[in-house]
C-alpha cells in the first residue's frame, strides 16, 4: 500500500513521498510524517545476508513508495559507491563492552554523509517525476556536518542550487575550513554572527515567507531542504539501525529476535527518532538512549516532560549537539499525542511564543521507550581519553558524549543488553578536541601536526576528506548578521 505525508500541524494536504522531499517543510510549517509507519517485510535472517545497499532499497522502499524500484535502486547505488572508504560502509568496532557503529567513511567523516549523499538523488528523481520546471534551491542551516555534506552532494547537481548558512565562530575549525574550501558553481556558504538556532530559525522563516516565495517563483526558483526536517533524510537513517542489528545477528553476537539498546548523541533529533521509527517498523530495539552535552534541553525534556529553551546557549567541544531547538522532536512530540495535529501545534505554537511546553502525563507514557542523560565536556575529554587507554580505540568528541552516557545508564539501569553506540563522526574531524582530551599538551600545536600526530597514535590513516582541504583555497569568505540572511539568499539568487 501506498504512504502518504501528512503535516505535524494540521494541514489536510496529503502528499506522497516524492512530494514531501521536494517540499522539505510543509506548508503550514510543520514536518512531513507517514500517515502510518509499516513493517519490515524482510526477516533479520534476511537482513543479516544482505549489504548495505541491499539493506537499503529494502527498509527504503516501504516509506518511499512512490519512487519505481528501478529509481530507488538508481539513487541507492548513486549514493553509496566508491565514495566510502570502507567496503561494509557502515563498521561495527567492538570496544569496552560495546559496539560502535561507524557511520563516518563517507566524503565528508561525519554520519550526515549516510542520508546526505542520497538525498541530492531522491530530490532531482522527484523534480522529474512531479514536472518541476522551477530551479530548486537547497537552503540549509548547519551546526557543522550538515553543511558539508549537503554541500557535497548537491555541488554541480544539474537543476539545483545549494546555500549553507553556518554559525561563524560556532563549529570546528576542520568542520568550516571543510565548507569554505567547498568547490562547484552552484554553492555559496556565509558565516552568520549568531548561534546554530539562530542560523535555524532564520532558514525557517525565509522557507514560510510568502513574499520572498512569490519573488522566487517569479524567477523560476523554489525552495527546498536537506536538514532532517526534510523525511527524505530522515528515510535513509532508518536504515544503518536495520544494518547494525543484522551485522550482529551475521556475527553470531545476538540471537534472532533479541532486543538490543541503541545510544545516539543528539541534537536536532532526527538521528535518534529514525532509530525510533526502526523500532516501530520492527526491529527489535530495547531503549533508545539519548545522549546530550551541557546544552541539556533534550535530557530536561526526557526527565520532566517539560521543553524549555530559556537557557544559556553553551558552546562545546560537540558543536554539532549545541542546539537548544531540536527540530525533529516535533515528529515525536505528533506521534506521542497520539498523531493528533491539533495538539501538536498548539505546543509547537507556545514553544514560539513563550520558548516552552510541557507535555501532558498521558504523553509522558509515549516516552518510555527513551532514556535521557548528558555529558559535560570534562566528562566528555575524560571519556576520549579512558576509552583509547583501555583499549586504543580512539573517537570523537560527539561519540565521547555517547560513550560517557552509556556508561552512566549502565550504572544506573543495570541493563547489560548487547548495545550500538552511534559513533557520528571521525576524531580527525575534532582533532584539537581530542588530542588535547588525551594530553592538555597537544592544545600548542598547529591544527594539521594535530592531524599528524592522531594518525600516528591511532595507527589510522588520514582520511581524505582531511588531506584535500589542507592546501584548498577558500572559495567562501561571507558573514552576515543573523537579521541579514534574506538579503544574502537574494544576492546569492540574483533578486
């Protein structure tokens, strides 16, 4: 049977997947959900004797239905060819007492490569089949891997254009040296002097401006979407949970139908809840833990049911969970009262006005499945350095936050389940962070020793998504204040 989208907030409009991927938010506002969530029709036997891609077409077709299968598998084998520096393209890594899955071996070192590489793909597949004439414009907001990923994917894409809006003095060194040494005639990358939410709420409210929307269209442009706000990133990172799962049950390390516990450090959300809709879909997951730093507002929401982003902004060493609005909660918050639209935008508009909500208890019911903790950045650098002394496995700030939860909910929960922490991004890509988390030493030395010296230690080559941007000239040098972000779309456009 067919799915079809519906928006979070209300609207009537049922639109099939092809359509939500080319809309990317909808047009009250709010996210495209499934009208309902199917099942996996493939045993984990099956799943355990396929590769990735196989995987993929697999769980992708029950959600994209609208798409042929001979278009699907088109995008499918697009996306994840040789581009990825391993052949399982997803890596489990065993290391003190559980499994990482290594979701960074794309272009770009950081998970956003695994739905990012597919979605330019998914996108011009649905521009032709809806008869879109209109040039799209991607207009995205990036906390640090976002924007290189979307950047990479949809450079040079015939029928697109790509704008990044990044936090200016927000997000590692390698992560912005990565976006502005972006090559291709169709991008454009501009430092904002504000945060990620501000950066965020200022796309949001460019994509709902009717005014700037009639200019476009009038010059044959409209917008569309590549943050997880969009469901066709969201669709692809179901997948790697169904990969992960089947890579342990092919490795004898779980039995057919054993529940595992999956740990995701988070920050806009979508990571996470595409491991919620796996487990919706079937698979067998136990707790979903949702792994935060100082910039706490996600384990406050999980612990009182109270969302509150009235809160000191704190920048990190994990730039890309320092978010206080994480938009993809919206899609929990729809499904936890109960697919009601109404109820969700009721909240979603307090959130605006007031900066909070609170949901109900009945609500609170629909959380169980969650488990909620932070941590801080000492715990974070404390993390880095136990991990890699106890076993000479060496991970990045994000993944760090993940691990140092995880070991405070085994401690607290006693739950011994057989557990995949989501490791999002290669520690070559927070090199100052970690190195100076093993030794306060390293914090002297110039970026790329860094990279040399972590190499080195790690006995892990230097990927090269790091070894091309270290002589690439800066292609983007443009700031704007936050207030100036219309402007800088329309100098980009040519309005």
């Amino acid at each position: 049977m067919d799915i079809f989208y519906r928006s979070t907030r209300g609207s009537e409009r049922r639109v099939r997947a092809s359509e939500a991927i080319l809309q990317g938010l909808a047009e009250d506002g709010g996210l495209y959900v499934p009208e309902r969530i199917p099942v996996l029709d493939k045993t984990l036997e099956e799943f355990s004797r396929m590769d990735y891609r196989q995987t993929a077409y697999e769980v992708m077709k029950l959600l994209l239905t609208d798409y042929t299968r001979e278009e699907l598998q088109d995008c499918i084998r697009k996306a994840y060819d040789d581009k990825f520096d391993t052949d399982r393209i997803a890596p489990l890594k065993e290391a003190d007492g559980a499994y990482y899955l290594e979701l960074f071996h794309g272009r770009t070192i950081a998970f956003k490569d695994m739905a990012l590489s597919i979605l330019p793909h998914l996108m011009t597949t649905a521009a032709a089949k809806n008869h879109v004439k209109q040039e799209i414009v991607i207009l995205t907001a990036t906390s640090g891997d976002t924007g290189k990923a979307a950047l990479a994917g949809f450079a040079d894409v015939e029928g697109t254009r790509i704008m990044v809006f990044y936090p200016k003095n927000g997000v590692s060194p390698i992560q912005e040296k990565q976006m502005v040494t972006q090559q291709g005639k169709n991008t454009r990358v501009v430092g904002i002097y504000g945060n990620f939410d501000d950066a965020q709420t200022g796309v949001k409210r460019l994509f709902s401006d009717p005014a700037l929307a009639s200019c476009m269209a009038e010059k044959g442009f409209c917008f569309s979407s590549a943050n997880s706000i969009n469901i066709g990133r969201l669709v692809p990172q179901i997948v790697y949970y169904v990969y992960a799962y089947a890579q342990l049950l092919h490795a004898g390390r779980i039995q057919n139908g054993q529940k595992i516990n999956v740990v995701v450090p988070t920050g806009n959300f979508g990571n996470i809840l595409a491991a919620y809709y796996a487990k919706k879909m079937g698979l067998p997951i136990g707790r979903l833990i949702c792994a935060s730093n100082d910039n706490k507002v996600l384990y406050d929401f999980l612990t009182s049911g109270v969302y509150d982003r009235n809160r000191e902004f704190i920048l990190t060493s994990s730039p890309s969970m320092d978010i206080l609005i994480s938009s993809n909660l919206e899609r929990l918050i729809y499904h936890i009262a109960g697919d009601d639209p109404q109820k969700n935008a009721a909240l979603m508009e307090e959130l605006g006005r007031t900066g909070r909500y609170a949901v109900t208890e009945e609500m609170k019911k629909g959380l169980s499945d969650f488990y909620g903790n932070y941590a801080t950045q000492k715990e974070c650098a404390d993390r880095i350095r136990t991990l890699y002394e106890k076993t000479g496995y060496l991970v990045d700030t994000h993944t760090a936050v993940a691990s140092a939860v995880y070991e405070k909910f085994r401690e607290e929960i006693k739950d011994d389940a057989v557990t995949v922490i989501v490791s999002t991004a290669s520690p070559f890509k927070f090199t100052r962070s970690v190195m100076s988390a093993l030794d306060p030493a390293y914090e002297s030395k110039e970026d790329f020793a860094l990279v040399d010296e972590l190499s080195r230690i790690s006995g892990v080559a230097i990927p090269g998504a790091i070894r091309e941007i270290r002589t690439a000239p800066v292609l983007h040098d443009i700031q704007c204040e936050k207030d100036q972000m219309e402007d800088a779309v329309r100098d980009f456009l040519g309005l």
